[in-house]
C-alpha cells in the first residue's frame, strides 16, 4: 500500500513539473510569435519608406513553407544548396536554426505589418478566381486597373536567432523569386539592405 501511494506522489509530481513546463513552453512560443511580427511590420515598414515603395496592393502571403513555394515556382533547384546559402547570410550555425526561422515565419501577419497603411491586400483566392474566370494576362490588367500605383509581393521573412538580420523577397507582384532574396541588417534602430 506505502508503495501506491509513494508511486501516486511521484506521478503526481512529475505531471506537476511535466505541466509547469509546458506551459512556460507555450507562453515562450506565443512569446517568440509575438516578436516575429513585430520584426516583420518593422522590417516591412521600413523596406517601404527607404524604398520609397507607394503602391495600392500587395499580395497575400502563401501559406506553403518558402521552400515549397520555390519548388513549385523553379523546379530545377536544390533545395538543400539553398538552405545553406541561406543559413550562412542569416550567419545560424546549424539547420535547425534555420528550420525554426522558418516555422515562425508560417505565423507571418500580413494585415498586422500593414496596418498603418491604406494598402489593400489581394488574396490567393480572389487571384486566383479572377485568372479562372478572365486568363492569366487579363488577370494582371485587371489587377493593374485595381491597383495603378503597383502591386507588390512580399514573402515571409526569415531572421537570425536575434532578429539583427533577415531575408525578405519584396518585389513588383509578377516577377520571379529568382534574383534570391534581399538581405537586410539591423543596426541604428532601422532595417538597411545589406549587399
């Protein structure tokens, strides 16, 4: 019977200390969320005023991992080359770094980084419906004709371990991914392209 109850007590316990941590697990992934987005509205706000970007659209984000989204648009890439160029200009020791920068990026909050702006935000849905019902070419006029200051598009940025670096595509909606990303760095309080 002592021996129940010793057992009960220790289960007890460890389910005590089992819990605690996983909360305090959770409060620092909200935590970490929380602090992506404020890295990517800050990165974006200032990519748009050094830039002098004025446009009236922008593109939502895709919900695929980056890495898919480049597989489907350039099918000859490696992957695996990429990741590493990308983890060396994010200056991450090791993938799992990188594979992290990318899992806080699915949480990206587009509206949020463009809520001080009268930027409209076209989504793949509504894209899409609109190249169904008219083609691909009179897509884009359409587009154009809804949005004649520009559209653009934007991926989800990807940071270092202390949000000093990031690499972003923030191009003229329409053209390729191709050029690779812009690499920003993070230093007098501003994000500046870093070539």
């Amino acid at each position: 019977m002592k021996d129940i109850k010793y057992i009960s007590i220790f289960l007890l316990g460890f389910n005590f200390i089992v819990g605690c941590g996983q909360k305090i697990n959770k409060t620092d992934l909200n935590s970490e969320k929380e602090k992506y987005n404020q890295k990517a509205a800050e990165l974006i706000a200032d990519i748009a005023l050094k830039e002098n970007i004025v446009c009236d659209c922008v593109f939502e984000t895709n919900d695929d991992l980056i890495w898919d989204t480049m597989k489907e648009e350039m099918s000859e890439l490696d992957i695996e080359i990429i990741k590493m160029s990308y983890m060396n200009k994010l200056l991450l020791e090791n993938i799992s770094e990188l594979d992290n920068s990318v899992q806080l990026s699915q949480n990206f909050d587009l509206k949020n980084a463009l809520s001080n702006t009268e930027v409209q935000i076209i989504s793949q849905s509504e894209f899409e419906n609109i190249v169904k019902e008219n083609g691909y070419d009179e897509a884009r006029n359409i587009i154009d004709s809804k949005c004649p200051n520009g559209v653009y598009s934007i991926s989800k940025p990807l940071f270092n371990k202390d949000y000093s670096i990031s690499l972003i595509y923030f191009n003229l909606a329409f053209s390729h991914l191709s050029s690779g990303p812009s690499k920003y760095k993070y230093f007098n309080h501003k994000w500046n392209i870093d070539d």
